[in-house]
C-alpha cells in the first residue's frame, strides 16, 4: 500500500500551474510517492505528468465532476492514459441521485460512461461522504448503491472520515467492501471546544493503526491522506504532519 495526497487538501494552494508544481515538489519532499488529482487548478495533463515524473510522484486516482465523466467520457479517457492512472473518481453522488429511485436514475445515466472506462481498461471509483449512511425504505443509500453496479463496475474509495462520521464502524465496512478499496481516504475525527473537527491523522480519535491493518488485509493499493478543513492551520503542514505520523506504518 502506498502513501499519497489528496491535493482537494491543497486546492487554496494550487490554482495556477506554477503554483501546481511548486506544491508538488513540497509534496514530494516530505515523503509522498502519490498524489489524487482533486480540487487544483487547470494544467495540462501531459504537463502534470511530467511534474510528477520528475518528481517520482505517481498519479493514483483522481476526482472528475460528473458531467464531464457523462458528457465528455473520451477526453477523460485520454487524459488518464497521459497520466498513467487507472482510477476514474467521482468524489460525490449528485443530490438529484439520493433517494431509493434516483440510485436507480444514477446506475441508468452512468452505466455507458463505466463500461466505456472498463473498455479502455480505466476502473471507475466512487467517493462516499456520509450521507450514503441515511436510510431510505429501511436500506442504506450506500447499500442500494453498492448493489447497483458490480465490483468490476464500480470500485470505493473509501473515506474512512465520512464512514465513521456517518454513525458506520470503519473496519466492518473495510472488511465488506475488501477486494473493492484500491483507494482510500484518511483523515482524523476529533472534538475541538465542543465542535466535531478534522484532523491530521493520528491526531484524533479514530483507531488508526486498527484501520490500516484491516486496509492492508483488504488488498488497498493507495491511502490518500485528505484534510477538507485544516481549521486556520497551514494545509501543507498538516499534510506533513500526517505524513510523520504515518509513515512507519508504510
């Protein structure tokens, strides 16, 4: 399993292309041999990849908005294949989709868009947040939505932060979806004068060498460190700051 970035971390940060590839060396510099494309900037694709062979930095995953994954399928196609990764992510399901029937409308509008990355030998995966915990008709949104699409349609990546956030045990869906994490997000939980706050990892309340080993059993190839909201702290130092906390677990 490797350690990556998620740059959504950094999308302050990472606005033009010089200020892209200025975050990337700093990224690399603390110990990272990933990145998720999330969040940033416009960059050409051929010239993030060399930023990041430069950098001995791989590109693991990335977040696409869902109307370019719908309406603009070939060209997300292409550029994953310039940047050498395999893993398609939308980071939410729309709003429109969350309901017993709309998990049916979603499965209906993106079926076309999967097959065509599972033909280019792309894998789609998709980021949960918490409300794929509520339940609708008795059944959890993120059940009905697992059962929609096969594993070798649709891979998880899994935000160990949301699962717990959402009232779920995170080794229990670990150990669920096993087969189905190559990705995965991690970021602490914890209580900050009264009010629910994210973390660096490790610095929280989270079971976090419980969860890596369960990660590990799972078969995740990539765990993508994520700070939504760094709370007035300097996201590149808390990116640091997890990755010290981590690092001897990889």
């Amino acid at each position: 399993m490797k350690l990556g970035a998620q740059l959504y971390t950094l999308r302050k940060q990472m606005k033009t292309p010089d200020e892209i590839e200025r975050g990337l060396e700093r990224i690399a510099k603390m110990g990272y041999s990933c990145v998720q494309v999330s969040g940033i900037g416009k960059i050409d694709a051929q010239k993030l990849q060399s930023i990041c062979d430069r950098l001995s930095l791989e590109i693991a995953v990335t977040h696409i908005p869902s109307d370019r994954l719908l309406g603009d399928t070939a060209r997300v196609i292409a550029e994953h294949k310039i940047m050498n990764c395999k893993y398609v992510g939308l980071g939410s399901m729309p709003k429109v989709y969350r309901s017993a029937a709309g998990v049916d409308e979603f499965k209906q509008y993106f079926t076309r868009a999967v097959e065509e990355l599972r033909a280019a030998d792309l894998a789609f995966t998709y980021h949960n947040h918490a409300f794929e915990f509520e339940r609708v008709d008795g059944c959890l949104i993120f059940d009905r939505l697992l059962n929609a699409f096969s594993p070798e349609q649709m891979k998880v990546t899994l935000d160990c932060y949301w699962v717990n956030y959402g009232g779920a045990d995170v080794c229990d869906w670990i150990d669920r979806l096993s087969g189905r994490i190559d990705c995965v997000h991690l970021k602490d939980y914890g209580i900050k004068n009264g009010e629910i706050v994210m973390l660096p990892v490790m610095e929280g309340n989270m079971n976090y060498p419980r969860i890596l080993e369960r990660l590990e059993n799972a078969g995740t190839k990539y765990a993508l460190v994520e700070q939504d909201d760094c709370n007035g702290e300097d996201p590149f130092e808390c990116l640091e700051r997890s990755y010290e906390n981590l690092k001897k677990y990889f």
